[in-house]
C-alpha cells in the first residue's frame, strides 16, 4: 500500500493553476485529492490475507467442535412410541380421544456423566411455527394489557369465543404445547425447575402481571394446553417460552432444567403425557436433556464450517503461492499494457 | 398575428395584453403539492413505489408495518418536493424583488415612480444611466442629441461589448414629453432577440406620420442595462412573461444519459425477475397450502376462503420482493451527481486565469456522459484558436506585403507606400478604417481604444490606425479619419449589414469634402470576388487568398466603388422599402443590396491571424488516443481549415495522413466524389494511416439531401472529418446524423452560430470566449480554454462513470441480497410469504444501513488522474460501457445470490434447534448482511480516503448503535435481541464465518482477475501503485520486442480479451454488440471492417 498524496501535479500546461491553499483539507477535498490509502492486491497480501483466515479459522473451528462435543445430550422421540399398538393404525383418534389416558414411560440411558444444569426441551419437528398465519395471531397490547385493550383483530381466527374475547388471544397461544414430563432415577424423583425458562425480559415487559387468562380454551375447537385463570400471564412460563415464535420448523422449546448431576449409565425415567397432536400432520415430537457449553448446545456446525472455510483458506492460499512461483507475473509492467490499438497510437 | 400598441393610451391597451410581472415559478402555493405530486408520480418507478405502498394497506397481505415502504416513500418525495419548492422559492423571490423595483414611467408629460410589475404595454418608461430595462421597449428618445444610446447586453446573449440603439427617426427631435399619440405595429412576442421587423406611425398633431420602420436596433430589451446615456425612454411593447428574453426562456428537456437508460433497463429486468419469482412463488404457496397447511390443525384455515384467496400468496410475495428494486437509487444517484457537478465547478485545474472563469456544470445530470463521448464536433474559430484577431499581410493591387517579415506593419514596402500616398494604398486602408460598425472610444488620455461586435474589424480598423489611418470618431453618421495628420470626414449614408449568408457587409459614405458617394465593402473572396469589375483581373487576388489561407490565416477582400448620385437614391428607396417590410425582411434586404454590390474595384486582400490557443494540439492528440473521432466543422474556408487542423494535429501531414476531398457542384459530381472517397476509405482504413475527409457547405448539402445513406456510411466510418462553409444549421444536422447512429456525440463551440449544434448534441460544451456567452448559456458545461476538454472528459467524465457504474449496481446488490434471503426463508416457513425481517429493519436496511457507504463511493477513484492522462486509451472502458452492462449487472446478481446463499445457510444452522427464535435470527441475518456489503465496498473501493473509512466503518458502528437503541423499546419487535446477541461469543464467530465464507471466494475471483487476467485498468493500477517508472505517452506505442515476450500481450489484447474487463461473462450483449464496431474500431480494426459496412446501415436509425 502507498500513500497517494493526491493528483493536483497533473500534466503539462495545466500545472498552473490557480495558487492552492494545498493544506486545507477542505480544498483537498474540492480537488479530489485527499490523500487516499489504495490498497493492491499484491500476491503477498493476498497469500498472506489467506493463510492468515486459515490460521484463525482452523483453531477457532476445533475450539468449537471441541466445545460441541463436550455437550452431552440424549435425544428421545417418543411421538410413535407412546402410541399403544391397537391405535398404531389411527394415531389421530388415538390422540383425539379424550377418554384413554395418554400416559406413557420412556427410559433414558445417560451415556456420560452429565453436569448440572441439564436442560430439558420438548422438540417439534414439521411443525412450522413461522407459517405467516401463525405467526400473526397474536396480540402483543393484550399480552401485557388484559381485557383493557380489545382492538385484537390481528388474533383472529382466535379471537372471540361465544361472543367474548379470549385471553391470551390467537392462535400461538391456543396451540400451546401440553405434553407434560416428570422425571425420576432410580426410584427418586428427579426435581426438575421449571422457573426460569423463560426470558426475563418477555416476563417483565412483554407479558402483564395483572392479566389473568380468560375465556381460554373454552371454545369447540380445543387447541392445545390450557392456562390456570388465576395465575398472572406473567407467570406463565409455558405460555411464554411458547410464544417465543420459532423460525425453523423444527425447533427445540425449554421445559424446565435438572439441577444436579447425572451419571453415567444412570436411567432416567420419564413420564410422559402424550397429549399434543402431532399425528395429523406428520410431525414429530421429542424430549432432549442436554447440558450447555460456551457456544450453546450440542451444535457442531460452526466447529465444521470453521474448519472446512480455514482449510480452503489454506489450500487456497497454497494454490496461489504455486501459481505466484510457476507463473512470476512482474507488476506494474506497462509492456502488458501496449496499446496495439490499431489507428489510436499511430 | 400582430399586435398594436397604442403609445401612451390606457384604454386601448390598457388589458389587451399582460402586465409586466414576471414570473419564473413552477407553482404556486396552491398548486404546489398536487402539481409536484403529478410529476414525480408521472416516472415510472414512483409508480411502481406507490403501488407497492398501497398494496401495503392490505392487512391481510402485508408481511410487514406499511411504514417500512411509506416511510422511505414519503421521505424520498419530500426530498425532491423540497428541493423542488426551494428553488421554486428562490426564483420566487428573485422575481418579486425584480417585480417591485421602482420605475420611472411618464404619463401625461409627468413623470411617475411606480413598480416595475405595474408597467403596461404602450407606457412610456424613463430610465436613467445603468438602470437595468424592465420590459422590452421601443426608444423613442434619448439624452443623446443624435437619438443614440448605448446599452450593455450581457445579460441577454452574453456579449459584453455595448451595443449602440438609435431611436426611430420619426422620433428624432420630438420632446418625449409631449409624445402621447401613435402606434406601433409589431408583431406578435417571439424569442429572437436579433429581429424586430415592425413599424412606428405617430398621430397627429406631429407633422411627420408616415410609417416609420424599426427594427432590433431601435429596441431596448429587457434585462439589458444602459450604459454611457445620461437617460432614455421609451415605449412597451412586450411586458412581463412575453418579452423577448421571458419568451426565450423554456426549460430545457431533460437529457438522460446512456447510464441512466441502461439503469432503467436493468431495472425492468430485475422486475421481470420480480414478476416471475412471484408467480412461481406464488403457485408454490398456494400448492403448499392446499396440500400441506389445511393439514396442520394449529394454523386453522378455513375450509371456504374468500374470491381473492388464490391471489393473497402471490401478491405477499410481490409485496416480500417489492425491496428488489431498491427504492433508495433515485435519491443516490441524483445526489453523487449533482457532486460530480461540484467536483466540475471546483476544479482549480479547470480555472481560467487569463479570463478568471471556472468551469461550470449547467446540467448536473450529464456526467457520465462525458466519460462515454465517442465524437467530438468542435468549432474552429474561438475554440480551436483564441479568437484574439491580429492583422498579419495583405495584398494590395497585387502587391504583397509582409511576405519576408511575416508581419505587415512592419513592413517598411508597406510604410514608405503609406507615407508617400500611394492611391491604393490610401484605400485600401480607408476601407479598412471605415468599412465597419466599430465605436471608437477616447478615454481622457486622449488615446482611442476600439469596440466591436466582430474581431476581425476591430484588428482591420487597429492595423489601419498603425497605418496613419486613424479612425479618430463616429458622431452619429459622421465618421472622422485622421491620415497622416489631415482630417476627413464622411458621412455614413447606409450600413449593408454582414449576415452569414452574404458573407459581406459593405457601407455607402459620402466624402463630405469632395460629395462623392462611395461604396465600400469587404468580405470572404467567394462573395467579393465574383462582384468585381469585370473589366478588373482577379488572379493575383485568389492567388493571394490561397496563399494566406495555406498559412493559416483568415483573408478578407476589400473593394470598393464610387456611386452615381441618382443610382444611389433610386437604390436608397427600395432599401428603405425593403427595410420596413413585415415579412422576410432579412432576405429581401438581402436581395436589395445585392443590386448594389457589384462592379466592384477590388483593392487587396488582408490576411487576419487567429492563434490557436495554448495546448490544443496536445488536447486532441490526448482525446484522440482516447479512441474519439474528432470532426472539425467551420465556417471559414478550406484551405484555412486545413491549414489549422494540421497545425492542431487534427490530421497528420502527408504520407502519414491522407486527405479526401468531397467536392462538386452538382449532384452528380458530389455523388461521383462521395463514392469514390468512399471506396478509398475502406480501402484504407485497414493501414494505420489517418484519413479525413474534407467537404464543403455546398457539397455537405446536396450530400445530406440526396445522398444521405452513403454520407452516413462515409460519416461512421472516418475517424476525422473536416467541414468548412458550413452554416449553424448543417452543423446541427452533422450532430444529428451521429447521433442518430446511437454515438455519444459531444459539441463543442464558443459563438452564436454554435448553439445550435450544442443544443442537438448529447453533451454541450461552451466556451465562455471572446464571442460573448451565448454558447455557454446554451451548453451543458462551459469551460474557459479548449485545453480543459481533456481533463473534462477523461477525468471528470471518466470517474462520473466508474462511480455511478458501482453505485447502480451496488444498490440492486444489496436490495437483492435481502430480498434472497426472505425467498429463501419462505421455502422453510411453508411459503407463506413470512418476512424474516422486521419493519425497522427492512425500511432501515436500503435507507440508512447501506445507502451511506455507497455515496462514498462518489469519491473513489480508480486511477490517478495523472495515469489517465498519460494513457488516455484507458476512456475506452466507459465508452464501450464495460462497468455498466448486462453482464457486468449479472456478476452482481450471482454474487448477491451467493452472499444470500452463504447468509441464510448459517444463520440457519449456527441458530439450530433451542435458538431458533425468529426475533434473534432475524437479526442475526441483517447483521450478516450489512457485514457482507460493507466489505463488498471495501472491496470495490480502489482508493481509501478518510471519509471511505468513516462511511465504510463507521456505518457497521453506526448499524450496532441504531439496533441497540431500538432494542431498548419493549413495542419494537426486537426487544433485548441486539444486547442479547452481542453477549453470545456464538453471533460474533457466526459473522466472522459468513464474512470469511463470502467474502473468501469473492476476494479470490478478484484477485486471480486481478493478477492473471488483468483488465488495463488493473495492469495501470499496479503500475501507478507500486511505484516504477509510469511510462509517457511516447512509450507507450507497441515497440520491437523480442517474439516471445510480445506473445502473451497480444494474446491477451485479441479479440478474446475483449471481454475480461469487470465480469466473465461479457460479450455480445445487446448494448455491446452496436458498440462493438462503433469504439471497437481502434481495437479490432481488422475484424470489424467487414462488419462495419454491412451493418452500418441498420443501426442507423432515420434510414
């Protein structure tokens, strides 16, 4: 790189001009001649820039495959199997069925020592929580404002239930997920915190503490969980982690965490009710315990695309290092750029 | 179609016509916004904006708060509506102060004070000494007991030199005071300030009340200033809007460049896309729906939906892509121009010290024009050459004078002939002094100083005075010479004007000592020769002129004759007659005096030198190695045209260059010539040698007329034309015939008779020269000096292009670059036409996010403007348009779908599973984005200033401060998202990754072009940068190399190369293919021959 000091030294007779105030940057800038950095893309800044995002990438990628790995987690989709085989033909009446109970055991086998705090998610698969329906319905000012505030029409079609407005209205809210878990080892109950999960901030500004729900869940069409009326929306953890709309369709929610270490080879025991309809458009439904690391969860992405981006970086840093040597381009020859521009030069 | 002006008679005219209140606004208060409104809706992209903001209102469609196309929206209008009103006000204001001025007007034989907006036709105003004319008057007396007054025009056509008016002689001696009755009949109001054709009657009680003619000369215009006259009044005859400056005054059309054109046709490509994305995208959501939607219970669609049902998804996503047209373009690309236009304004370089003028931008929108120009039709006379007129030789009855001392004046043949009175010598040089229209001014030193309308006077009438014949004063008709200390006197009994056509002016004097009439004449020898006695031999006399011409110099024939008394008053009234007409005065006045100049005793020639001006030669030399076909036309004649361009290295002198010569009086000779140039110019154009051809006024017409398919042919294929004798007009026609061929044509001329060819031309140029300012009005730019063309065009123009060729396509970049992700998100969200952006941030991305690190990009500069000037041929990349075509748009387009590609894939996986909020995502996908383009800039920015790393920089500081503002508001839709995100050690090891995986393989592309397959912009950058000698423009020529090195040049010059400039792809795009040949020509000269010929004709556009 050089430092330009500007042009104004220009050809011939137009040297005089008129005597420049050559310091005053606003002059400068008039003439265009602000002294400007213009950087080459030299081989060795180039070789350099890429062997340099080589040597950063490939050790920030093993940092986070390593960071990933080191999450311990154990997937259980439970969906199919917590159907009982005479309903194995019809999951949509089994689910829709009132009448039996939905209860169902799932054993999980820690593969390796889990450290505390373990998370819980439920995860959906195929379900599309960023369908534009869905994720209109819903009315942020009746969140936090209750009944007080009834302009709720971007909620339809969940709006009003035998003439009165539903709160929390739409349709986030009236397919809240229900499945519920508890946790045990051995013959203990594992104690599962289930404050906390959501964010503070949703808590605190988003979702009212003096809006209680109402007319929930009282229509003809049920649709998911419902809400206890006498607990402030505010305290609805649930019903907020939910509301945190989702942007993939497929996404993992937090139920609650376990608080103290597992081991390995140890079982846990999950109870689990199977109470959210998943069977009539073919999504799935897990349960994921998972511990956390610096970078999150059990992801290796990052670690892999660090390292596949660092080793093309190198590789190409190499190939442009061959060529560099094979084919010694000298720069800034102007015997490259002869003119033989036929009737122009001549 | 005439109007009648009662002189002094309110109630005969009192409403007939309008009052003299100017008015130059563009609306009123009332019609402001709707008018502003009109217009700015009536382009096709606020159309298309405002649909898109209606659409918008739909609730049901909307993927986002209306406000994030509104808010731009109305932001945008109300730039341009402000602008708008504030020049609108301004001018508002300049007309008030100029409608309130007080004026004098006299009524009743008293003088008024009252305000210049209340003057009426046929009043009488009074203006003293500098007071500026209010409405176009008719004179009807002066403080001067001659009638004379004299009056500054500078304001009107830009000359400076004051002009003399005379009051109509049926006024001559009347107290103005007591003048109240008469009328004038003039014509209805037009533009041409050089006509007046009307009459004067004055009522009784004046004895005198036969119809008077007046013409221009009895007239004071408004705007005009009186100047050296103590006071002057006269009669309106047009007021306010309808004077003959008001009527002049039409706003120019707007001219639109070949960048702006290629703009709007990307931009209806990218709407086609637009189209085509919606509908497919449209169809898949409604599929989508049907098959998989009515299935997923939680989103609860109705079984029975409304009529419009099937349209709802199409038209979310045309509302989605809606952003695919950046609405910011407008707004940027008037801004970065109207800078270029300051940058023009304020180039130092570009300052003329001599005359103290800068150059000047009129038209702020043309720049990149410039940069594009391909033929540049230049003037001669005050363009090429200074205009500064100095009496070199002459010829006196076949005597040459200033042969050996290249000087006449010091010429002592010429002196000793003077002193001792030789007959010819004594009129040749009365002639010289008296044939004129010069006012000579003595200053109280006693000393004369000369003004005239035409140098070519004032240097015969200077010579004449170093020649003891001195012109000492003009009292009205009474012209008095001093030769050798004795005084003569001759009255001026009638002035034979010059006009173009003529070629001539002449005047009839009568010698008040001895009462003889003469008459006295000079002119171009085609028009005074022919005239001469034919008892008198010519030869030495058109031996002289060609003599003179070869040189260079401007001749003039000067003749005379002695007149009959009766010959001249028989004559005299049919002159007067003709002189009053109504209708097609100037050409029957013509024709008068064509009845009396003949006959003539030719008495010698004069030869005039007009030098070029400094750094002419080097200006077309550089402009030609630009690949720019210069055509020189003129209206002097052909051998002092060639002589000059020759000198000006227009054409190169023999056996380099060769002339062609089109000639012929008839159609048939002028046929026979042009075939036959024709032929040899194909012929030759594969040598390396200079052709020009070289044709006449007369042949140029019969060619245009009958012939102008071969002529066009002829015109396409020649590198450097010459055209002498032509008139205004024919040189607006040789502007057009280019033009319509689709070439950039740029005109250049500094006089009168150049407006015309500046105004047909896609650029303008004046230069504000000795022949007044009339040009420069008329022209997109004026500079002082020809030299500053250079600089011009290949700096100025130059970069306009490249700047405005990155801006373009960086704004549909990054429009597309959003946009593709939202298309992208509607394949996992159930193409729903979900918008993964919220409303802040899409209606901040293309406002505030990426628009400012664009502008910068008006300051970049791709080489040093030393460079440029030093290899000039490096103009040919604006010109063929390689930064700015279908193919280069392309590299843009795949590249904003690759960042798009490598944006949502991340985003996507790096926030999985239990971060897969859509609030936090979302911004992790702007972030991504506004990190790519401001590399991309970074990237394409080839010289960093201070203000490129602030722009560049500082908006990525700038984009985190906004968000983090933003996410303190609970109601703003990302509520903690940003504070949230730039906790995660994960977001910022997710934006390292997309930056290094997008901008990786970008950086590598460019690089290995860069290196291995270097464009000549690149090959001059490494030269300039990495310092080594840059080579002068002498070394830059192909020399002797040895076989080997000289391979791989040509190879990478060939026909193949013709391609690598900016993208891959470049080819034989539509916009290519035309200009393939058109500036192609320097580069394939070989190839394109065959081509050229055959294909000529159908890219002609009036064939």
């Amino acid at each position: 790189m050089d430092e330009d000091g500007g042009s104004s030294s220009a050809v011939g007779i137009e040297a005089q001009s008129i005597p420049p105030r050559q310091s005053n940057t606003l002059y400068l800038f008039t003439q265009q001649s602000l002294p400007a950095c213009k950087p080459v893309l030299t081989p060795a800044w180039v070789i350099t820039i890429y062997f340099l995002i080589g040597a950063i990438c490939i050790p920030v990628g093993l940092l986070s495959l390593d960071a990933s790995r080191s999450v311990v987690e154990i997937t259980d989709r439970y969906d199919t199997d917590c159907i009982p085989p005479p309903f194995k033909s019809n999951k949509v009446a089994y689910i829709k069925d009132s009448s039996i109970s939905k209860n169902c055991s799932r054993f999980l086998k820690v593969p390796k020592h889990m450290k505390a705090p373990i998370y819980i998610y439920y995860q959906l698969d195929n379900y599309y929580q960023n369908h534009r329906r869905y994720v209109k319905s819903r009315s942020d000012k009746q969140l936090l404002h209750g009944l007080k505030y009834n302009s709720t029409s971007s909620c339809k079609p969940e709006e009003y239930n035998n003439g009165l407005p539903i709160v929390p209205c739409g349709l986030i809210a009236w397919s809240l997920f229900n499945d519920t878990y508890s946790f045990s080892r051995g013959t203990a109950a594992l104690k599962v915190n289930r404050k906390d999960i959501s964010w503070k901030s949703d808590r605190d500004h988003k979702f009212g503490k003096q809006v209680y729900p109402f007319n929930f869940q009282n229509g003809s069409l049920i649709g998911g969980g419902s809400l206890d009326p006498n607990v402030p929306l505010s305290d609805q953890e649930d019903l907020i982690v939910w509301m945190r709309t989702a942007a993939l369709p497929s996404f993992r929610k937090l139920y609650g965490r376990i608080e103290e270490d597992l081991d390995a080879d140890d079982v846990v025991v999950v109870d689990v009710s199977n109470n959210y309809n998943t069977y009539s458009f073919g999504g799935k439904k897990k349960l994921v315990l998972s511990t956390s690391s610096w970078l999150g969860g059990k992801n290796d992405f990052l670690g892999m695309a660090y390292l596949s981006v660092g080793s093309s970086s190198i590789l190409l840093s190499l190939i442009f290092l061959l060529l560099h040597v094979k084919n010694p381009r000298p720069y800034g020859d102007t015997n490259y750029s002869s003119w033989n521009w036929k009737g122009v030069s001549s | 179609m005439k109007r009648y002006v009662y002189i002094n008679d309110d109630e005969l005219s009192q409403d007939l016509y309008c009052d003299n209140r100017i008015s130059n606004t563009k609306y009123t208060i009332l019609n402001f916004l709707p008018k502003n409104l009109w217009e700015q809706f009536s382009r096709f992209m606020n159309q298309y904006f405002l649909l898109i903001a209606c659409l918008q209102l739909w609730p049901l469609i909307t993927p986002v708060n209306p406000a994030s196309t509104w808010g731009p929206l109305i932001f945008i209008f109300a730039v341009s509506a402000t602008k708008e009103g504030w020049d609108d006000y301004n001018r508002y204001l300049s007309d008030k102060k100029a409608n309130e001025k007080e004026v004098w007007v006299v009524k009743q034989g008293i003088k008024k004070h009252i305000q210049a907006q209340d003057i009426r036709v046929g009043n009488i105003v009074w203006l003293r000494e500098n007071d500026e004319v209010p409405c176009d008057l008719v004179l009807v007396g002066t403080s001067d007991l001659q009638g004379l007054c004299y009056v500054e025009t500078s304001a009107l056509d830009g000359e400076t030199d004051l002009k003399t008016r005379v009051i109509p002689h049926a006024c001559m001696g009347i107290d103005f005071e007591l003048l109240h009755k008469g009328v004038i009949e003039c014509p209805n109001p037009d533009k041409d300030i050089r006509r007046f054709d009307a009459n004067l009657r004055l009522f009784p009680p004046f004895i005198d009340n036969d119809l008077c003619p007046l013409t221009i000369k009895n007239t004071i215009l408004q705007s005009c200033y009186l100047r050296n006259t103590e006071w002057a009044c006269g009669v309106a005859v047009y007021t306010g809007n309808e004077t003959k400056l008001g009527m002049s005054r039409g706003v120019p059309e707007p001219k639109l460049t070949a960048v702006d054109m290629m703009i709007d046709k990307l931009t209806g490509a990218i709407f086609i896309f637009q189209i085509v994305v919606v509908i497919v995208l449209g169809i898949a959501g409604n599929v989508w729906k049907d098959t998989e939607a009515r299935k997923q219970w939680y989103v609860q669609y109705p079984n029975e939906g409304p009529w419009y049902e099937l349209l709802v998804i199409p038209l979310r996503f045309e509302l989605l892509c809606s952003i695919m047209i950046p609405i910011s373009i407008k707004v940027s690309l008037d801004l970065v121009k109207s800078l270029y236009a300051k940058f023009i304004d304020w180039d130092c370089e570009m300052f003329d010290i001599e005359t103290g003028t800068r150059a000047n931008a009129a038209n702020t929108a043309i720049s990149e024009d410039l940069g594009q120009v391909e033929y540049i039709l230049t003037d001669k006379t005050g363009t090429l050459t200074e205009n500064k007129m100095v009496f070199k030789r002459c010829c006196i009855g076949g005597i040459f004078y200033g042969n050996e001392t290249g000087d006449a004046l010091k010429d002592l043949e010429l002196l000793d002939a003077v002193v001792s009175g030789s007959p010819d010598v004594v009129r040749f040089l009365t002639v010289m002094a008296l044939c004129n229209t010069v006012i000579p001014i003595r200053s109280k030193s006693g000393s004369i100083s000369y003004k005239a309308q035409s140098q070519d006077e004032e240097a015969l009438v200077r010579a004449a005075a170093c020649l003891h014949m001195i012109f000492v004063n003009k009292n009205a008709n009474i012209l008095e010479i001093n030769y050798n200390g004795t005084m003569a006197q001759y009255e001026v009994l009638d002035t034979l004007e010059f006009t173009s056509d003529r070629k001539r002016m002449s005047v009839v004097v009568k010698d008040c000592k001895s009462g003889k009439i003469i008459l006295l004449s000079k002119g171009a020898d085609e028009a005074i020769l022919p005239c001469a006695n034919p008892g008198q031999q010519t030869r030495s006399f058109s031996e002289a002129v060609d003599q003179y011409a070869q040189l260079g110099l401007r001749t003039l024939c000067l003749a005379w004759r002695v007149l009959e008394e009766d010959e001249y008053q028989e004559w005299s009234l049919i002159f007067k007659e003709a002189n009053s007409s109504l209708v097609d005065r100037e050409w029957r006045v013509a024709e008068v005096c064509q009845r009396l100049e003949h006959g003539f005793e030719i008495l010698g020639v004069a030869a005039i030198e007009d030098r070029l001006q400094d750094g002419v030669p080097e200006t077309i030399t550089t402009l030609r190695k630009a690949g720019i076909n210069f055509w020189m036309l003129t209206g002097d004649k052909q051998n002092t045209a060639l002589q000059i361009a020759l000198s000006c290295n227009l054409v190169s002198p023999e056996p380099k260059g060769q002339l062609l010569l089109i000639n012929g009086k008839t159609d048939d000779e002028v046929c026979r010539s042009l075939e036959r140039v024709l032929l040899t110019m194909r012929t030759t154009n594969s040598e390396p040698k200079d052709v020009a051809f070289v044709i006449d006024g007369w042949a140029l017409e019969i060619a245009l007329r009958h012939y102008r398919k071969t002529f066009t042919e002829l015109a396409l294929l020649s590198r450097t034309a010459i055209c002498c004798r032509v008139t205004p007009s024919q040189k607006a026609q040789l502007v057009y015939i280019i033009k319509s061929c689709e070439y950039k044509t740029l005109a250049i001329g500094d006089g009168g008779n150049d407006v015309r060819m500046i105004q047909q031309a896609d650029i303008g140029v004046g230069i504000s020269g000795r022949e007044g300012l009339q040009a420069a009005r008329a022209a997109d730019y004026s500079i002082g000096k020809f030299r500053f063309l250079k600089r011009l065009i290949l700096v100025h123009g130059r970069y306009s292009y490249n700047r405005t060729a990155f801006l373009s396509q960086y704004s549909f970049y990054k429009s597309l670059l959003i946009c593709f992700i939202q298309i992208f998100f509607s394949f996992i969200s159930g193409v729903s036409g979900t918008s993964l952006f919220n409303s802040v941030s899409l209606m901040a991305y293309n406002t505030f996010y990426t628009s400012i690190p664009v502008l910068v990009s008006a300051l970049d500069k791709d080489l040093s403007e030393r460079t440029v000037m030093q290899h000039p041929q490096i103009l040919f990349y604006c010109q063929a348009g390689r930064l700015l075509n279908p193919s280069t748009f392309a590299g843009w387009f795949g590249r904003s779908l690759f960042h798009a590609i490598v944006v949502f894939l991340i985003t996507i996986h790096a926030y999985a599973y239990e971060r897969s909020e859509m609030e936090e995502m979302s911004m992790v996908a702007l972030s991504g984005c506004i990190w790519l383009q401001a590399f991309v800039v970074a990237l394409e920015t080839n010289s960093f200033t201070v203000l490129q790393h602030l722009a560049i920089w500082g908006n990525l500081a700038g984009f985190y401060i906004i968000n983090w503002i933003v996410s303190t508001l609970p109601s703003s839709g990302m509520h903690t998202i940003m504070f949230r995100l730039c906790r995660q050690p994960s977001y910022w090891t997710t934006m390292f990754l997309m930056v290094a995986a997008g901008m990786g393989p970008v950086l590598a592309l460019k690089y290995f072009r860069y290196t291995y397959r270097s464009s000549k912009i690149n090959i001059l950058q490494q030269a300039e940068r990495l310092g080594g000698p840059i080579l002068t423009l002498g070394n830059i020529e192909p020399q002797p190399r040895s076989l080997e090195k000289e391979a791989t040049p040509l190879l990478l010059i060939q026909p193949k190369n013709r391609s690598p400039v900016h993208e891959p792809l470049l080819s034989d795009s539509p916009n290519t293919t035309r200009r393939s040949f058109g500036s192609g020509t320097p580069f394939d000269f070989f190839q394109s021959q065959s081509r050229l010929s055959s294909s000529y004709s159908r890219n002609c556009k009036d064939n």
